[in-house]
C-alpha cells in the first residue's frame, strides 16, 4: 500500500461507500480526479477489498485479479473471519501471498505484450482473442 495513504482513513471511506452503496446499488469501481488513482472495490464474504491503482497502469482482468484475491484471503483466513478475531497482525502473511499474485499478474501482461498482434478477421479475430485468455 502507498504510505501516503492511511489506510484508517481509506476503510472508513469505503465503509462508508459501502452503507451509500446499499441503498442506490454496488459500488465496483471509483476514479478519483486529482490523484491519478482508480479503485476496484470487491464486496465478498462480507468482507472489502480494495486495490489502489495508478491510472497509468495497464489493467487486463484487473477485476478479476481482485476477487481472486479477496478468495484467497478468506480461504485462508476463514476461521479466524467467523470467529470474529480482531488482531490484525494474523493476517500479515497474506502480504507475501499479494506480492507473488501481483508479479504473476505482471509476468503475464509482459506476455500478453509480446504476443503477435492477431488481424481482424471478424468473429474468428474475438474467438481466437477468447482462446487465448483462457
């Protein structure tokens, strides 16, 4: 996490977007104008994920990324969850666990980028695209 962001301030401001979200729809994503930083928000288990990100950064699947995240948290950390455990120390390991899935995810845009660009021949172009991904 950025250290110029708090990260009390920002669990109170999702909260918060959290109790808006209830009464006129889920929250997904937010752009902050000013601060160059998007937010995919992922509300799951009862619990939020929230990944800060630099407007610049190339974001394939970057959703997906999240609740993949937010999944592995709660595999790992499920008993601790419903045992409603407060210290948050317990949940440090999972830090190494962000890292590792965030320079895979890296590895793969690399990839992705190497890839020869395929022509567009109509729907086999998005069904070869589609293969691809998978």
């Amino acid at each position: 996490m950025d250290t110029k962001i708090d990260p009390v301030l920002l669990s109170s401001f999702v909260g918060a977007l959290r109790l808006f979200g209830d009464n006129l729809g889920q929250i997904e994503e937010i752009n902050i104008k000013g601060l160059d930083v998007q937010m995919v928000i992922v509300y799951k288990y009862n619990l939020i994920f929230v990944a800060i990100l630099d407007k610049e950064f190339i974001k394939h699947n970057i959703r997906e990324e999240a609740e993949k995240s937010l999944d592995m948290f709660y595999s790992l950390y499920r008993r601790e969850i419903e045992e409603n455990s407060m210290e948050v120390s317990q949940f440090s390991s999972f830090k190494n666990i962000l890292l590792t899935q965030v320079e895979e995810y890296f590895n793969r845009i690399k990839e992705r980028q190497t890839e020869p660009e395929i022509g567009d021949f109509g729907f086999f172009t998005q069904a070869i695209k589609k293969l691809r991904t998978n």
